[in-house]
C-alpha cells in the first residue's frame, strides 16, 4: 500500500511538472515571437541604448551589449545598416533642418552676406524668427519651474561682434597683453568676428533676472541647470560644453545656447556631443558642411558666394 501510494504520489507530481513545462515552454516561445515582432517594427525609432549601433552611413556595428537583447539588436542593426548606405537615418538626423545645423566656429566662418530674419524675444534681444517660438516656449517653461531666465544677449551684427572682440582685447592691452597675445586671449571666450553664432542668430546668452554676467559665475547657477537638462527638448543644446575645448575651440561657457533643431539636439544631448561631433557622426556623411551654407542662405532668399564673412 504504501508503494502504491508512492507510486501514485509520483505519477501526480510528474504529470503536473510536464503539465507546468508546457505552459512556461509555449509562454516563452510566444514571447520571443512577439519580441520578434516588436523589434522589425521599431527599427527605426529612436532608443537610447540601441543608439550606438550605427554610425554614419558605414554601417559601423558598435556594442549590442547595451540593449540588453542581443537578439532584437540584431534585427535592428541589419535594417538600419541597409538604409543607412543611402539616406540619412532619420531619427539621428532630420534634414529638414538643415538650415539651423549650419557649423559656425574659428575654422569654418558663416557665409559672406548671410542676413538672418530676426525678431525680439526677451529683455530687448533678437534671434531667428524660425526659432523664437521654441526659445520663447523654454523660457516660459523655466520660469513656471520656478526659475527667473533672462536672455542677455541674442543676435549681433557683424560690426557689433567688431565692437565686442575690439573691446576685450583693448582691455587685455591695457592690462599690459602685447596686441597679438591680447587678440588670442578675447578669443577664447569672445568669437572672432564672421565666426560669432550670435551673428548668425542662431544662439543666446541666457543668464537670470538676478545673475546678468556673461561669465563663469553661471556655473553653479539652478537656472542653467534646469536649461542644461530641458534645452534639448525646445531644439537648443549648450554648445560650447565643460570638455569639448579642445574640440570647441572655446572655453566652457554655460550660458550660450544655440538652437540645431529638436532632433539634432535630443541626439547630441544623448549621446554627449558637441556641433562639430554631431556633424560629423550622423551629418557629413550625407551632407557636406558647404552644402549646408548654400542651403542655409537659399532659405533665407540669399546668395551663396562660396566666400566667408571672415574673408569679405
Ligand atoms: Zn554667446
């Protein structure tokens, strides 16, 4: 009786360990199917952790550790790879925003003749009309969280920007600088004149009602904390930032934004990159950095010469 009894005990425990088998077997094969599934269908949507899996239009593989599933990373990588070979991916690079992504630093000075369309948006200062309603919107954003933003300086003129580096490099004469070394040292922190984004009307100096300094007494302040970790989402990024100097060319300065468009910023907040990286990751490879001045200026009814504001 009592083997009996042991045998049947068994049978039971058996049956029910098959039974439970299944069921998780059949669940986990569903699962991977819908995975599956899911990841063909998202293939080009933007994700963090998937976002180092290409590279340009080389179809460069880098790390499918990060997503955790090695499989729907695969499936993702080969999609975006063959689409990549031709057009930009979209996610990364949106080329209806070519005309905020042109690149304006010491080597590559902005157009000759470009004029931007310009409109006041805050304490007197100007910027590109196709970008005010987004910096208006961030500004408004930042105070309802309690924050007290000021723009400080928007769009200059070109002779504004002579006036500006002039007098900075006078008052580094007059400290006792020779004239070249007083030249080297404004333009650290001040853009050499046809190289300024503000001349451009593309950036703003934004400190706070409390704090109107242009300089590293921003570093610790809350509202450009806030602006650091939202400005992306209006279409800014900080463009000149702590440990890009070297490839900048311009100290760090916490308080210049410039707007790239929201999907060039989100990317470049992402992935810690500065203009010039960006551009030269997910941009150059579809787009030369020329291309985008002549478009740049075509759709500001302008003409492209081929010539630099620096060089005019
Ligand atoms: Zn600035």
């Amino acid at each position: 009786m009592r083997n009996r009894g042991f045998e049947k005990l068994l049978k039971v425990t058996l049956l029910v360990g098959i039974i439970l088998a299944c069921i998780l077997g059949s669940y986990r094969l569903v699962s991977a199917v819908m995975d599956r599934m899911d990841a063909s269908k998202h293939a080009d949507s933007t994700e963090t952790a998937g976002s180092s899996t290409v590279q340009s239009g080389e179809g460069d593989v880098n790390a499918s550790v990060a997503g955790g599933n090695p499989s729907s990373n695969l499936i993702k990588t080969s999609a975006v790879a063959d689409s990549a070979k031709n057009e930009p991916d979209t996610s990364k690079y949106n080329v209806s925003d070519n005309w905020s992504l042109i690149l304006i630093n010491v080597d590559h000075p902005y157009p000759e003749g470009y004029l931007p369309n310009v409109t006041t948006v805050d304490n007197g200062q100007q910027t590109d009309v196709r970008c005010a309603s987004e910096l208006t919107q961030m500004l408004a954003d930042c105070r309802s969280a309690g924050y007290d933003p000021l723009v400080i300086s928007g769009y200059r003129n070109h002779d504004e920007q002579i006036l500006d580096f002039n007098s900075m490099t006078q008052m580094y004469v007059s400290a006792g600088y020779s004239e070249e070394d007083a030249r080297a040292k404004t333009a650290e922190s001040v853009a050499i004149p046809g190289t300024s984004e503000h001349e451009a009307a593309l950036s703003v100096d934004i400190g706070s009602e409390h704090n109107t300094a242009v300089d590293s007494s921003q570093d610790n302040e809350a509202v450009q904390e806030w602006l650091h970790n939202n400005c992306w989402k209006y279409g800014y990024v900080l463009r000149y930032p702590e440990g890009k100097e070297d490839v900048t060319k311009i100290i760090y300065e916490s308080w210049h934004y410039r707007y790239v468009g929201v999907t060039a910023a989100k990317v470049m907040y992402d992935e810690n990159l500065c203009l010039e990286e960006y551009l030269a990751k997910y941009v150059e490879p579809f787009t030369s950095l020329e291309e985008l001045d002549r478009q740049a200026m075509e759709t500001l009814g302008l003409t492209y010469t081929g010539q630099t504001a620096a060089e005019a």
